[in-house]
DNA sequence: GCTAATGTACTCGGATATCGAATGTCCGAGTCCTTCTGG
DNA sequence: CCAGAAGGACTCGGACATTCGATATCCGAGTACATTAGC
C-alpha cells in the first residue's frame, strides 16, 4: 500500500483540530511531520479531487475539511489515495483454460475471486466503520489537549 | 497485490484435484491457463519454500501439494507469494511531529495506524477461514465433474 | 482622507525526472530413466 | 539373459533484463493583500 495512505491520515487528522474556519497551507502540514512538502501536496490534490478537502489558493489560502470529520471514513481517504478499484483484481485466466467459456463473467462467478472479494469486502467494511473523529477522539482521550495544542499550532505564525 | 496471487491460487486449486501421487511439471500448470512458464516457476518456487508445495527435479518431477487441501488457507497462499508483512506498514512519522516524543512505540500506540491494522485483521481472518479444498468444493457442486475432468487433464501426456 | 489601480508575495495545480519493485526471461544444477555393453 | 554403467533428457532453482507505478521535484497559474498614486 501506498506510503501517502498514512500521510493523508494523519494530515486530515490534523486538520480535524484545526480551526475550521482557518486554512492550513500545504507546507505548514508537511512540517508537522517532516514530509516533503511537494510530495504530499500532490496526496492533498487527490484528496481535493476526491471532495474530502477543499482548497483555497493565495494568501492565507491552503486546505481545510470539506465536510465534519464524523462524516469522512478511512475508506474514504483510502480510495482517494489509492484509487478504487481493488487489490485483487481477477485477469479471469480461467477462460485462457482448456475448460474455460468464452461467454462467462468470470470476474463474478470464478470460486477465487469470489473469495478474495468477500475478504477485500471485510477489510472495506471495518475502515468505512471507523472515521476521523473517531480517530481524534481516540487521541483526546489518551492526551487530553492534543487537539487544542494542534489546532493552535497548525494556524500560528500565520501573517 | 500481486498478479502472481491470483496465478497461485489458481495452480493451488488445480492441483488439489491432481492425483497426490503424481507431480505435475510446472510446464503444464502453465499450460493449464496460458501463462508464461517461467514466471509461474518463480511462484511455485515460492509456494515450495513456504512449505506450501513440495517439489521433484528430473524426469517425472514437478510440483504436488505438501498437505490436504483443507488444510492449506488462502491466507497461507496470499502470504507465500505477497510476504509476510501487512500491507499498511507504519512508518511512525508522529516521532517526527513537533509534540512527538523518542521513546514511544508509534507502530503499536498510533491510532491510525491501529485502525489499519484492525481493517487488515479482518481481511485476514476472512482469507483464513477459507481452504483450497473450498475452492475445490465450490467449483465441484456448480460444476460437477471438474475435479476428475481437471485431474485427468494436468495428469495425461506424460511419457 | 478616500478610492482605485497596480504590484507583490503567497498558494495551489499539473507537468516533469528518478527510483524500486513487480514482471518476464534465460541458463546452469540435479535427478531419473533409458540404453548399451560386458559378463 | 542379467547387471551395471554411461549417456541423455527432463525438471527445478536461481541469476539476469525489462517495464510500470510509486516517489520526489520543479515551475507556471491564480488570488488576496498591501502599497501607492490620483482625485
């Protein structure tokens, strides 16, 4: 899996303690983690693409949550990183077999990739259950005033 | 993931209805769904060192499934072939956040990166409560007949 | 003093290199069968 | 006719190219603010 999953996760994490009215430029995200600015500006541009941030361009611009944060799931920041199509995806080589129709779907009715679909389908259901309040909420309470101390210094030395 | 999988469980499935006292050379296994040869070799190699297969060198050689096919999961076979490590691999760059402290475990504590690990345990488990023999089943209740048909194919020809 | 226009600095956005891993291919090591020769 | 040895063919196993996507970077487009000139 794409090493931007994890950056974008904890960007909007971030961004869920940032004041909503406020926008936090790209460079300032990527310092609070040390990350090339550039390269997660890109895995910001998906995440625009995909509706889950907005951008704002010019002075005082940058990026803020497109909507509350109980209402964006890690699923949701997944597939906008890593695209949606998903990981097994069947070629249907059974048909390339001496036994093989020509006439059948096999990427639906094939045993294996039946199987791999129901467990991809386990993996996209616990991350759609679980979203980026929740993971805030998780921070707060183990270090209560995380998000205050974030929030505050994700928006300082602003001009 | 790997297009070497979806090869793999393939090859796992067919020879499940080979018989167990016969090896099948991967020349044929190849055959079975057009692959290029070589490469198929590459991943029952694979299969053979994670003790999945067991394989025969000369005349007569190939490869034979090292135990039951109940008893081979697909988690067994995804892991062979993908590795051992789990696809979302953190990378702790809360240790590089301005609120980070040193000698903290990330990998373990992170809330995100606990969440992924939730999603991918699920998907695991999924993978594991699913056998070769399975597959097989499944195949041979829509399409009775397969596993003697399959069988007889990857075994015929042979000098 | 107020307004409007202009310049400037800041930010996003996409186009452009670089690197590593998956993909694909090849030849050598080992083994078993067959065959031939000698008794 | 039988036994043993040598040859050959078949198969796995790992080493060697190639292609594609992730990684990383840079420069241009657009915007808001500050400044300045004019009324």
């Amino acid at each position: 899996m794409s090493e931007g999953v994890e950056w974008a996760l904890h960007t909007c994490a971030n961004l869920a303690c940032a004041d909503p009215g406020e926008a936090v430029p790209a460079k300032r995200l990527a310092a609070a983690f040390a990350l090339p600015t550039a390269y997660l500006n890109k895995q910001l541009q998906a995440l625009a693409r995909a509706g889950i941030l907005t951008s704002t361009s010019g002075p005082r611009g940058g990026f803020r949550l497109a909507r509350a944060p109980g209402a964006i799931s890690l699923l949701d920041v997944v597939v906008a990183i890593e695209g949606a199509e998903e990981a097994f995806r069947c070629a249907s080589i059974l048909r390339a077999s001496p036994w093989g129709r020509e006439g059948v779907d096999y990427r639906a009715t094939c045993a294996v990739s039946q199987a791999m679909r129901r467990a991809e389908l386990a993996w996209r259901r616990e991350l759609a259950g679980q979203t980026i309040a929740d993971i805030a909420a998780t921070v707060e309470n183990r270090h209560p005033g995380t998000a205050e101390r974030v929030g505050g210094w994700l928006t300082e030395a602003r001009g």
